[in-house]
C-alpha cells in the first residue's frame, strides 16, 4: 500500500541527456550516494553499469563495498571518511579514495602498504566550499606528500577534484579559477592528473567551459533540477520516482467534525474523509501539513489535517473516493518532487532522498530485465 516507483530507463535518459551536454566526449559520474537519492543505490547502478557510466560517486567506503558485494564492477569514488574507516578492504577492492589532507593520505599509504596493492586516490582541494578538502595554503603540502608515496608505489594519483559552492556565478568563477591554479601548482610540482573533475549537476549545467575532464551528475541523473528556478523539464530531464499509496478507509462525517491532531481542519459540511497509510515515518514531511497537495483520479487534493508517523487524512467532498483508490504523493500525474519541495519549503533532493520507510520500491527496467 506504499510504494515507490523508480523508472530506470527515465535514469538511463538522464544519463545520456547529462553526456551529451554542449557535445562533449567527458567522463560521467554517476553519484548514487544516499541510497541513490533515495532510488536505491544498487538497482541504480546495476543499470548505470549497463549504460556504461565511467565512474559511481558515493560518500563513504560503506556505500563503496555495499556496491562491490553486489558484483558492481564499475569504478568507485568514495570522498567521505571516518578516522575508522577500513581502507585495507576498499583498497583491496579497488575503490578509488577522495584524499582531502595529510592524515588521510598517511593512512590510506599505511593501508596499501598491508594490502600490497597501491591505492587509487583522488586529491581534493578546497577551492571554497569550506567543507573537505586541503585549503590552498595546504595544497603544496599534500601535493608534495602525494608525490612522495606515489614514488614509493603506495600511491596512484588519479584525480584531482573540487566542489563549487552554487552562491552565484561570481562566487563559481573564483572557484573555477582557483581549482585551475591548484591544477597548475600540481603540474609545476611533477603531479598531474588523469581525472579533473569539478562540477556536479548544477555546475555542469551552467558552466560548461568547467567539465575538466569528468563531470559528476547526482540529482540531475534522478530528472529532476537542481536549481530552484528552473524544472526538470528545461534540460530535457525526466523525474524517476513516483511515490504512491492507496486510499485505506472513508467515511462520512458531520459539518463541524475536527480532524486528526490538533483539529487544524474542521469539516465545513457534511463530507467524505479519506485516509491514506502515509506518514514521516515515510520521509513525507510533517510541515507538508496545510500546504502539499496529492492527486486521486486526476483530481487535487490538499493535506489539510496534520501529517501523522503513519498517515494523514483529506477531505474529499462529495467524490466518490473508496478504499483501493490509487494516491500520487508525487510523480506521474500528481504534484511533483518540486511541488512538494515549495510545500514544505524545502528542495526536491530532500524530498526524493527521504523517502524510505516502509515503502517498497518498485523498479522498471531494471539490469535484470534488459538482460533476458
């Protein structure tokens, strides 16, 4: 009675619509961290392995050998570290590591060493974002250092990457500019790179003089828009979830019947209430509550009562709503991910990356289809 429907071939689109951007032959990530935005992580990329994406983008080493147990023989980046972390197994798995300072690359050299295989590092550089990543004072020191344990085979440096801030293009540019200069500096010390990557969804949309040599497409591969001005549709992109459920129970109530917690809805007339399994315990906002909208039979109806762990109620009027009756929270021919976003006064990636709970997901084209 909850269920998340995730189209795969809208992501294989997606895929192809980002490769294609200003005709360019670049690498493309496919970021599935986060369980894939809230798509499922391995269905996800089983079928970006069949597209033939270059590279998969995760935060952290568990995401990294959740995907090699499931036999994902794609190229991993994962950025993200614990001071615990187990580098020896992600080494010995071959999944490429995001080294953002010293002490990180000290351990991952440290663990290669034990491994007997070099690792695969991609250097980051904090060229303003203020999260990972060495800043430019530190850059000449972790390149140095990197140099050292590349000579020593305990190290292959394989990348080089940053992460724009998207505050505003003035802000993007120095950005930009900065990561070029941290490239130069590598260069002059005798470290170059294969894979520069700088951009993600919306970077890569907006600037495309900026690709490098790979760009990294998280929400963009999901269709929907990473800017808040702008809808999926703009750039050719096509929404992948659909979160759905079904009418559980109805019943008519009297004029002046409160609603659920709080009674934030009193019935004005004689009407039909309809309740539908849904809740935060889904990931569906609590503050979506007077504001987000679902869709039964073509038809708008808005979440008027106080959205509950599991559920919510609406009011339908006279319709002739009955249990059974298919629910679009989002997606398909209900509001949308973004629709729900301004609702909730949120963005569409929190809205999709949420979802969870008892929903079952359901997948369309899946690798195992195209398969047989």
């Amino acid at each position: 009675m909850r269920k998340l429907v995730i189209d795969l071939n809208a992501v294989a689109e997606n895929l192809a619509t980002m490769r294609n951007l200003n005709g360019t032959s670049k690498k493309v990530m496919g970021v599935v961290k986060a369980n894939a935005y809230g798509h499922g992580m391995i269905e996800v990329s089983r079928r970006l392995e069949i597209e033939g994406v270059d590279y998969l983008g995760v935060a952290d080493v568990q995401e990294a050998l959740a995907l090699r147990a499931a036999a994902i023989k794609t190229r991993i980046l994962a950025w993200l570290h614990d001071p615990s972390d187990d580098f020896e197994a992600a080494i010995a798995a071959g999944i490429d590591l995001g080294i953002s300072n010293l002490e990180q690359l000290a351990r991952v050299a440290g663990a290669a060493a034990k491994v007997g295989s070099p690792a695969r590092v991609h250097l980051k550089v904090d060229t303003g974002l203020g999260r990972n990543g060495a800043t430019l004072a530190h850059w000449p020191a972790l390149v140095h250092q990197a140099l050292l344990e590349v000579k020593a085979g305990r190290v292959v440096a394989i990348g080089c990457f940053s992460h724009l801030s998207s505050t505003n293009a003035n802000e993007d540019r120095k950005q930009i500019e900065r990561f070029s200069r941290a490239l130069e500096e590598a260069s002059a010390a005798g470290l170059d790179f294969e894979l520069r990557h700088l951009t993600a969804s919306d970077g890569s949309l907006s600037y495309q003089d900026a690709h490098f040599d790979m760009i990294r497409v998280g929400i963009a591969l999901y269709g929907l828009s990473p800017f808040s001005d702008n809808r999926a549709a703009d750039f050719g992109l096509k929404p992948a979830m659909c979160a759905e459920s079904v009418v559980v129970q109805t019943k008519r109530v009297s004029a002046g019947e409160g609603v659920s917690y709080g009674y934030l809805h009193r019935t004005a007339a004689e009407t039909t209430l309809a309740l539908i399994p849904i809740g935060y315990a889904e990931g569906l906002p609590r503050n979506a509550t007077g504001t987000a909208q679902v869709c039964i039979s073509n038809k708008f109806y808005k979440v008027l009562s106080r959205v509950a762990m599991d559920q919510f109620v609406i009011d339908v009027g006279d319709d002739a709503i009955v249990p059974g009756d298919r629910v679009v929270i989002f997606g398909d021919c209900g509001p949308t991910a973004d629709d729900l976003a301004n609702a909730c006064d949120t963005i569409n990636y929190e809205i999709v990356t949420r979802m969870g709970g008892r929903f079952e997901r359901v997948y369309l084209g899946k690798a195992t289809e195209l398969a047989n």
